[in-house]
C-alpha cells in the first residue's frame, strides 16, 4: 500500500492521469475514483469518534500532523456494515481543496477508461436510492462495468461543516 503518484504533467503539457481511475470494492460492487481526486491510500489507523454526528463520519484521523474526517463508505451508501479485516483500507481524497478518509472494503486496482465507455447512469425509479446519486456515470471496462463516483456528492453541507473545522484545526497548527 504505498503512496499513489503525484499529478503527472508531461512535457507538452498532457494530464497523463485523465481517464484513469482508482477502483473498490463495496457490497458487490466496484466504484471509481477518478485518480485526479486520490491523494494517498492507507491502511486502517485509529480513528477517534466525533459525537452526534452522521453514522457514516467514522470520524477524525491525523495524518501526517494534518487532521482529516474519515467517511465508512458503505455505511454512506447504506449498504450494511462490514468488519473491518486486513483488506480494509483508508483512500485519502482531495474534494472541494480539503482531505477526506474514505473507508473501504478493498481496493481493486487502476483502470484506463475512455470517455466513449463511460455512459449516464440509468435512471431506474427512483434515481436518490441508495448509492445512485453518488454516481455520475458508468464505466465500461471489458466486460465488467464501474460505478464512477463523484466525490463532490459523498459529503453534504453537515459532513462539510465537520470537515471544515477539522480544516481550521490544521490552520491552527500550521
């Protein structure tokens, strides 16, 4: 599990991470990232509790001297919770210009997908259930297909409130 690359630009100025894609594993479903937004990927570290929050913010996480909020994805897609076990891993975000934790089941691997695979997702009844508003298109990839998720989606205005004073926390510091 070490560090993902950093934003490779090459020389003549091309996004060399465009159409990649970090891949996880939840419920029976695997879920992408565009890798633009993964920061680092961790193993699972000790995380403390905020109270009277939503059951999906697991809580506060230092790393690096920097406090971020970690989110259990599958309790955010209610699907229903999971031991964590040695699979279990933290991918460290950048959404909105703060750091997020996301807790998943397991990460798969990266994927190329180009923009001709990546189709709208389906708008079967009604489209909020559970993980589908977080979802803004569907990657195909040989003959299996990924959920592409938009990190904006994954917090709300509440989440984004303990996040920014996780935020301030670290102004503080610095």
């Amino acid at each position: 599990m070490g560090e993902t690359s950093e934003l490779k630009v090459n020389a003549n100025g091309h996004d060399e991470q465009k159409g990649k894609y970090m891949t996880f594993k939840s419920g029976n479903e695997y879920f992408g990232l565009e890798i633009q937004y993964v920061n680092t990927i961790i193993q699972l570290q000790p995380i403390t509790a905020i109270p009277e929050t939503e059951d999906y913010i697991k809580g506060l996480l230092n790393l690096r001297g920097k406090v971020i909020p970690v989110i259990d994805v599958r309790l955010r897609f209610k699907q229903p919770p999971l031991d964590y076990n040695d699979r279990t891993c933290i991918i460290v975000i950048n959404v909105k210009s703060m750091m997020v934790g996301l807790i998943v089941e397991q990460i798969a691997e990266v994927v190329e997908i180009s923009e001709s695979n990546i189709l709208p997702p389906p708008s079967i009844g009604r489209i909020d259930k559970g993980h589908n508003k977080y979802v803004y298109g569907i990657g195909k990839v040989g003959d299996t297909v990924k959920l592409l998720l938009d990190p904006d989606k994954l917090l709300n205005d509440e989440d984004l409130s303990v996040v920014e004073s996780a935020n301030d926390m670290n102004m503080e510091e610095e």
